[in-house]
C-alpha cells in the first residue's frame, strides 16, 4: 500500500527502513525538501528534541513524528509551533517530564509515552482536549489524577506494567473511552462508576490483585470483552457478564491474608468477595425490612436533582448517585446501595474461556428474588 501522507509513491515500511538508515539531519532536510508529513527519527540516539522544527516554518506541515529508541529526558516548549500535529511517539526514551505548555498542542490525537521513566502523568497531557488515544505502558506510574476525567476525547487508554493501586471516580467523565488497559498494576478493586462508560467495548486487567469486579459492569452497554486472567483473589464475577466474553485464567487461587478488609460470602462449596460498599449481607435468617441506610440512600439517589447533594460528604454523595449493583433477577433490577442478598452460581451458558472453574455471584433486593434469581437466573 502507498504512503499517501508521506507525499511518496513507496512503502511507509521502506520509508521507515531508508530513514533509520539515515542520519538525524539528512531525514529533516529530506522532510522539507520533499513536503513529508511523517518524520521518522528512530533509533537515532538523540539527546535532545531536534531544535530546527520548532525554528522553522518549513516544518509546520508535519502530521506525525517518530522518536522511538532515542535518550530523550523531556520536550522543549514551544510545541505548539507544530500545529498540525496528530500523532507524536516516544517510546523507549528516558522521558521523566513533560512541558506545560505542550497542552497547546490542540491537532494532537495520539500519544505514545511507553517505557519511558514516568512517575506520574504530566498534567499538561491531561489539557489535550484533542487526544483519542494515550499510550503509557511500562512506566513506573503509582497514581491517576482524577484529572482524567477531563479527557472527554479519549478514546483508548493503555497504563499496563505500571505501579497503579486505584483508580479515581472521575475516570467516569472520559465518555468517549472504548479501550481500557490497565494489566500488570496492584489494582485490588475497579470504581463502580466505570459502569458508567457506555462506549467501553474492551476492558483489561489481567495480572492484577483484583477481589471483585464492579457489580453492574456487564451492563455497560457496549462492553464486548472483559480480561481478568491470572488475579488470584478473583473468586467471582459479577453475573451480569454472563454473556460476554470474559478472560478468567487462573483466578481465584489465592486467599486474601487480611481477609477482615473484605467480607467473604460461602454458598454450595463457592467463595466470593463482596463489595466493601455492602455493610449488610443477608439471608433466609434475616429481617425482610431494608436497614435505615439504604433506605436513606434510595431516597437521596430518587431525589438528587431536587436535593443539594454537593454539601454531603464526597463518599456518601457518589454511593448515593451510583449505586453499588442492580438486583440481579431480571424482572426486578432495583438498585442496590449497601445490603443485598448473594447468591453463587455456576451457569453453563457462557462464553468464559474457563467456565468450569469460574462462579457468577448475583445480588439481590429481597428473598423473592432470591428465589427468583436461584430458580430462573437468566431471562425466560
């Protein structure tokens, strides 16, 4: 196929070939000469982000630049002199900061920083209105700002092989996110308010440290796939991903040593860990009345376009808003904030790539639907 960006009849591959073959300034002078909008400076061991194009502008055309393999510690500022800049890749590099004002980078869509010596994400990157798709992978990145939830633009994200123990609340606002990788962190849980993206198609964590999965997680409406391979405190997953495609290797194999941070729910020779949000775990033995609290939450939640909830207490305002899971029998769906009934299941119609060894733990409102759920748990 014919590069038509490059502004040249051959391959893009034999363009990259030719360029990496060349020196740093014969490819710049070959860039301008011939008008290519992909600068490819590979493996070309620069120190320093080369200074003519952001000096010249001849440069000003260029679309893509290419700096993989190279010793770069940060970019110069005055970025934003490439104004038709889409795509800029980093990767291997030895890049511990970034410019604040490369947020001005405003034609800026992809971003690829992996394996670099990020600590943390520069927060000029988090004002890159325009940027679809951010790649991070094989940093040492130990915390998301909640700052990412500015990036309604984005729409695949990659932070694998990092140092991340949470995530925040406010990933909820990327509204446009179809792609999320998050595999090889020390994720022990998932914020429910991921539910909350409709276009996610594809999410993993696989090699996590992840006890549950987000209760309404299958109900996002474009979630296709689901990797959680190789968490071994994963005993179950939510029912509501019973039809999707779901990655579940070696889960399961371990047993939390401080188990007194999460309540363990047993039923028929199955284990689950149940969400920290459910101060309540009922059974046959209880009360059928709801407990004050979560009758005090279903109120707020009803009334939270009447009420002033931004004067509650951060934690109480988001369970109010988004509750912690959905009754699972499927003529029911009632919301569900801090007391439920489980109930473990293994159910043969499934498309687990290890259904066998993998349990569904559903949540319920009331003992009628508990019996509903263990009798008819899919829709008649």
């Amino acid at each position: 196929m014919s590069s038509v960006i490059c502004g040249s009849t051959r391959s893009s591959s034999v363009a990259v070939e030719d360029s990496e073959a060349s020196s740093a300034s014969e490819v710049l002078h070959d860039c301008q000469v011939h008008g290519h909008q992909l600068l490819y400076l590979n493996y070309k061991g620069l120190t320093k982000f080369p200074a003519q194009l952001l000096q010249e502008n001849a440069y000003q055309h260029i679309k893509g630049i290419y700096l993989k393999r190279n010793l770069l510690q940060t970019l110069p500022t005055n970025l934003k002199t490439l104004t038709n800049l889409k795509e800029l890749y980093l990767p291997s590099n030895k890049i511990i900061d970034l410019p604040d004002d490369m947020s001005e980078l405003t034609q800026l869509e992809s971003l690829d920083l992996s394996m670099n010596s990020l600590q943390h994400i520069p927060s000029c990157v988090f004002g890159i209105k325009s940027l679809k798709s951010l790649i991070l992978s094989q940093n040492s990145i130990a915390h998301l700002s909640s700052e990412i939830g500015k990036m309604r633009a984005l729409m695949t994200l990659v932070l694998n092989h990092n140092l991340l123990t949470s995530l925040p609340s406010e990933i909820q606002h990327c509204s446009s996110l179809e792609t999320l990788n998050l595999d090889k962190n020390f994720l022990k849980v998932l914020p429910r308010q991921i539910t909350l993206l409709h276009r996610l198609e594809e999410l993993s964590v696989t090699g996590n440290k992840l006890v549950y999965l987000p209760m309404d997680l299958g109900y996002c409406p474009s979630l296709q796939k689901v990797y959680a391979d190789n968490n071994p405190y994963l005993k179950a997953i939510p029912f509501s991903l019973w039809s999707k495609t779901v990655g579940t290797y070696s889960c399961g194999t371990e047993t939390i040593c401080d188990s007194g941070l999460y309540a363990e729910f047993k039923e028929a020779n199955m284990s689950a860990y149940i969400p920290h949000e459910i101060q309540s775990i009922r059974s046959k033995n209880s009360s059928p009345v709801s407990t004050l609290l979560e009758i005090s939450y279903r109120y707020v939640n009803k009334q939270q376009g009447i009420l002033k909830i931004e004067s509650l207490p951060r934690s109480v305002r988001e369970q109010a808003v988004t509750a912690t899971a959905h009754c699972e029998f499927h003529g029911c769906s009632r919301q569900l904030f801090t007391g439920c009934y489980p109930h473990l299941l293994k159910h043969p119609i499934t498309t687990l790539q290890q259904p066998n060894s993998t349990t569904f733990i559903g949540l319920c409102c009331s003992l009628k639907c508990l019996d509903l759920f263990s009798r008819f748990p899919l829709p008649l």
